[in-house]
C-alpha cells in the first residue's frame, strides 16, 4: 500500500473511532433515557487525541503512579469518558457502557471514584461544576512536589482536564487559577469546551467575559482553536499546551454541543436530555452508520483505539527507571513505599515522638498544641503537605522545617491565599494524585462552610485528607457570631464518611493527630481551640483511638454521666466535682469523635454511657444528633456574640453553675430522689 493510502486509512480511522465515541454516547445516554449527550458529541475529537496520543497511561494498570492524569472537570459529559476508557482497553466492557446510570453499574450519571475506583480510570469524582478544575491543579502541585522530591526518573507527567463554561462560572474555579497560575503550573493543560450552550440556554444570557484573556490575568498560556472538528489545530494547539513549562495552559475550543444532530446541535436541548430516538438514528444516516444499529465499534476501531501496547511499553520503561532508582536511592525508596502505600503511613517511630503534657501544666489552646504535634511528626510525614486559607498565623498548621511552595522551589507549606474552597479542591486533587501523605487544608471552623462542596467529595471519594478547623467555639470571643461555629459541628457530623475530632486538651489534640496519621482511612476533620485550656488528668491514647472513654469514674454506682467533646470537656470535669460534693456519683465521658465511637462493638459503647444511667451532654453548639447518646443536652441554640470569650460562655450558659442545674433538672426529671428542677434557664441552652 502507498504512503498515500497508508495516511488516508489513519485518516479514515481517525475520524471512525471519534464517530464511535459520538455513537456510544448517544446510545447509552439514550437507552438510559437519562444524560448529556451534547457534551460527549462535541468534544469527541479532543478526547480521542488525548487518549491515543498524549495521555501516558496503562489501561491495565490505572493507578501506575507515573501516569499522567485526566480529569473530566464537566462530569456530566460522563459518558465521554466511559466511553474513552473503553475503547482504551480498560476493564469497562459494552455491558458497562449498556449499564449506564443503572442500579449497581460501574458507568454512573456522573464518574465517581472512592477508595478503589468506582470505574477503573476515573481519576477524580466530579459532578458540582468546578471541582474537577480544582482538583486538577492539586493534582499538578502534586506532581511538582513529588518530582523535586523523588526525582524526575520516577514522576515526570502532565495533568490534563476537559473543562465546561459552568465549571469555569464557579468561584471554585476562579480561586483554583488564580493560584495555579500564580504557582506557575506549567504541567497542567486544560481544553475549555466553548460550546456558547448551557442548560438554561446560550451563554450569552449570563456569561460575556472573553475567557482566555481572563486567564491571561490569572497568569495562564492560552490558546484558541476555532473548530473541535480540526484535528490538526487541535493537535497543534495541545502540543504548544504541553511545551509550555512555566504557565498552565487553557486551550479554548469552540464546539459544537450535539454535533452533528440535524434538529439539536447548538441548542441546549442536546445538553441535559436524551437526543430521542428519532433524533439519535437521524444523526447515524448523518454520520452515514446503520440507524438500526446500536452500541457499534465498527472493524478495526478497537485496534486502532487500544492503548494497552502503548501504555504498557511506557510502564514497562518506567518500571525499568524506578527499579534502578531504588537500587541507588535506599532512604528516598524508604519514603516512596511509605507514601504510595494504601493507605499511606507515616515513617516508623511517630508515635514516640508526639510531646506530651501532664496534668497541672500550664493551659495550652489546642491549636497552639497542634502546632507542637506538627512540628514533632514532620519528620515522619515527609510527603505530608497542605496550609491554610492565608491563616497560618491563626491556625497555626505549618511545617516549621519546611519551605514554602512556590514558583520556584515546591515546599511542603502551601500559601493558598483567601480561597477556602479553591484549597479545598486543590488538597482533594493532592490526595487524589497519590503519594502525599495526608495532605491538608485548614481554616477557621465557621468557614467551613465556604469549602463543604469539597469535604464532602473528599468523604464520598473516601480520600486521606485532613481538615484542620480551628476557633472552635464562641469561645473565641471579640470577632462576634459571624466567625463563632454553632451549627457546624452537626453538619460535619451529618457527612458520611467524614470523621469530626473535637480533642479536649493537647494530649487529646496528640492522640487524635496520631490516630489520623497511623489507622484514619477516608477524611479527617479537626476542631481546635483558640481559648486556652488546662491539661486534664486521664486523658488516654487509648480511649482517643475508640473515639470515646471515661476520662473521670463517678466515686460510687453512677447516677450521671456528663459527656463533654474539645473544649467543654473541663466543665464536666469541674461540674463533676461539684455534683459528687452534692452526692451525686457522676462519671464524665469525652467523646472527641462520635464517628470512632459508633465504630466500636455495643458492649463498648454500653460501658462508656450506660443505658440505665441518666446522661447530659455539653457543647457549644447546637444539640441536633445528641440524642443518639444523651438524655439532654447543654447546647446552644442561637448565634453568638462580640465580648471576650470567658464573657460569652458564661453568658450563653457554658459554665460550671449551669451545668450543675441543668444535671439537677435531668435527675429530677427521671424521679432521682432529693432533686429538684433549677430555677433558671439560660439563654440559648434548652432543656432536652
């Protein structure tokens, strides 16, 4: 055969295999009667170039560490990918792709991965426009970190993302550039599908700004490519995006939606429905394939498509450069294993390293504790990177031997500036990436909410990430109720999955940071103090790694139990003492994880708060889920208030007295003889 008809075939090949992912797409969205079908349609072209020419990876080994990584930002475009990927030769079959968005398949409405990969290949769990964007850029500061780290010989890779016009509308993706661009990332190369279409109609209704200048600002390379369709602009275009090593690239793309739906492309009818079955075997005699036929890979697709051979010749290489790596790099090779392990864990001797503090000490705020544990496991967590939204000063989560990341040298401190949810996606991308152990995001409690859409994918993915909140209380005092938690305890605890540690003291705050490190599988959020407060007797590694205990017995058969979590723990304790004065045997339980807790067998969890036995909890917030291990609770069901802090507890009720009568109340309430109802409630703490 001559070259001529050699190059017409690839051609020909070329555009049958990026028609067979506009097929696949159609039909499955279409026998599921429930999808996206424009997205897919569209952007087929620039998916079938980064999977059989640019993406290095191993569709029989998605999680090679020395992959690059591709995120489908606009998750909704799902069956792009499941498709790509299948075509690929990755473990996702025709049945799957039949399967799509049905009970129990591996093709859901939008990728989802968790600890194992719901879908083989599928990097990252994207669906809220804007997270995937974020968490590619994590996935790039993870690359740089890992490649200064371990050496170019063992991570040497891009990450690529396909990204919508909703994602690029989400302030999540403004704070996420911003910062990739400030970094200067420039192994990050993201194609914007600039198709003028959303679900509510043309863009033009609520979106004029020229995007690629935007992210000229941002400190982005960008680039145009006025036709998806052209395969060799955009070949072009991707070629200068992965060239490009100081700046993170953009490529803009104009795009179809739908094409080449006769009655559909370019209208939002092709974005969030099914094409219909009229319209979809319209679009096959378009195409000039069978109407009749459905789920088809024509002759020969298959083997042109199949990245087996390829990525499998480039893990092979690599495997040859890591082995020779290891045998000349004994130390880094002990940090490698480390990291990548799943789950990954910290070197050996962490534990004997944390400080500890004894009873009488001087009070420590269990932030300022933190601080101390940090620096102690620093050592033994030399892959762990993360910061603060530009509160490092507060929260006081820093590595204080280690750099900051920059532009010009990848520490393991992160500046990532006022962009709470941006750092939230970025720490899932880190995660997601692989080889960082425990990477982490802090900020103050209340602000929490400004990233929930990213802790709540890092629980739903099961990722090894730590949230570290600080300011836990309106015991922070003078900066008033709009930086004082009060709901936000019980809606973390509301997220499946996520673990809540409200230690009590700085032995706790040392145990529950050992515990994350060492055993904690999914996410971890803490809760730390700003307030000073005291070193409590009997606090335990112990009764930490079962999420509860009793830290104080009752002097005689129990008739109280006061359960206390962070920083309310020393009211019960100090309550305690009053109550037994009065006769009345009380026990004090802290409970600084209720999710551990609830992990431990019944008849643990029965010799801590016993059934029979009368049980009042305390906590600066609101009392929603107490219920589960109280009779009553000491809560607070109001915002707070400016004043010094001690000022504001005693206020709202957080003191000693209050507690005593509100433990008076519940015994008289459940026919305890010799007691009677306090007289006075406070403001902000209900009964019951």
């Amino acid at each position: 055969m001559s070259t001529a008809e050699d190059s017409t075939t690839a051609v020909d090949l070329d555009r049958l295999s990026i028609d067979t992912i506009r097929v696949l797409s159609m039909d499955g969205v279409q026998k599921a009667n429930s999808g996206h079908p424009g997205l897919p349609m569209g952007m087929a072209p620039v998916g079938y170039l980064l999977f059989t020419k640019y993406l290095h990876h191993d569709p029989q080994d998605p999680s090679w560490p020395d992959r690059d990584r591709f995120v489908l930002s606009a998750g909704h475009g799902s069956m792009l990918l499941y498709s790509l990927l299948h075509l690929s030769g990755y473990a996702l079959s025709m049945d799957d792709l039949k399967s799509f968005r049905q009970w129990g398949s591996i093709t859901p409405g939008h990728p989802e991965r968790d600890k194992v990969h719901v879908t083989p290949g599928v990097e990252m769990t994207t669906g809220p426009l804007g997270q995937g964007f974020a968490n590619g850029v994590g996935m790039a500061m993870a690359e740089r970190f890992l490649r200064d780290k371990f050496g170019s010989e063992v991570q040497d890779h891009h990450t690529f993302a396909i990204v919508s016009d909703g994602d690029l509308q989400e302030g999540i993706a403004s704070e996420a550039a911003s910062l990739a661009g400030h970094l200067k990332l420039g192994r990050l190369v993201y194609v914007y599908d600039d198709n003028h279409i959303q679900l509510d109609g043309p863009t033009r209704e609520s979106y004029s700004e020229d995007v690629p200048k935007r992210f000229e600002a941002y400190g982005w390379h960008t680039l145009r490519v006025d036709d998806a369709n052209d395969l060799d602009e955009l070949t072009t275009a991707i070629d200068a995006g992965i060239a490009e090593e100081e700046r993170p690239t953009l490529i803009s793309v104009r795009s179809i939606i739908g094409w080449p739906s006769p009655n559909k492309q370019g209208t939002s009818k092709a974005h969030g429905s099914p094409l219909g079955e009229d319209e979809v075997r319209l679009t096959k005699e378009v195409m000039g394939w069978d109407p009749d036929q459905h789920f088809q890979v024509p002759d020969g697709v298959y083997d042109h498509f199949s990245q087996v051979e390829r990525g499998g010749e480039a893990h092979r290489a690599w495997k040859t450069r890591f082995d020779s790596w290891r045998g000349s790099h004994a130390k880094l090779a002990e940090q490698w294993d480390a990291a990548w392990s799943s789950p990954a864990k910290p070197l050996r001797g962490l534990a004997e390293a944390l400080p500890a503090w004894n009873a009488g000490d001087d009070a420590i705020a269990t932030r300022s504790a933190g601080q101390k544990v940090m620096a102690a496991f620093e050592p033994f967590t030399p892959t762990m990177m993360g910061g603060a939204a530009d509160l490092s000063e507060s929260t006081k989560t820093e590595f204080p031997k280690s750099h900051i990341f920059d532009a010009s040298a990848p520490g393991r401190n992160v500046k990532f500036g006022v962009r709470e949810h941006g750092m939230g996606g970025a720490v899932n991308g880190m995660a997601g990436h692989g080889g960082i152990l425990r990477p982490y995001g802090s900020t103050f409690g209340q602000f929490s909410d400004y990233m929930r859409g990213a802790v709540r994918l890092s629980a739903l993915m099961g990722l090894e990430v730590a949230w570290v909140y600080t300011h836990d209380s309106v015991g922070l005092g003078e900066d008033g109720p709009t930086h004082q938690p009060v709901e936000h305890y019980a809606a973390l605890r509301a997220i499946p999955g996520l673990f809540l540690y409200r230690p009590a003291d700085a032995n706790e705050t040392a145990h529950s940071w050992r515990y994350v490190l060492e055993n904690q599988e999914g996410p971890a959020a803490f809760m730390l103090s700003r307030q000073n407060l005291p070193i409590l007797e009997g606090t335990s590694w112990e009764g930490v790694s079962k999420g509860g205990y009793v830290l104080a017995e009752a002097d005689g058969d129990a008739q109280l139990v006061l359960v206390g979590t962070g920083s309310e723990v020393w009211l019960c304790v100090d309550a305690r003492e009053r109550l037994q004065a009065e006769g009345v045997p009380t026990r004090v339980v802290s409970l600084p994880c209720w999710e551990l807790f609830a992990e431990q067998d019944a008849g643990y969890r029965e010799s801590v708060l016993p059934s029979g036995v009368a049980k009042l909890s305390v906590e600066a917030g609101v009392a929603m889920g107490w219920a589960k291990w109280v009779d009553a609770s000491v809560s607070l069901e109001r915002f707070g208030a400016s004043a010094p802090g001690e000022t504001v507890l005693e206020k709202l009720g957080f003191s000693v007295g209050n507690v005593v009568a509100r433990a008076q109340d519940l015994l008289a309430g459940r026919g305890v003889p010799g007691r009677t109802p306090a007289d006075t409630e406070p403001p902000g703490t209900p009964q019951g």
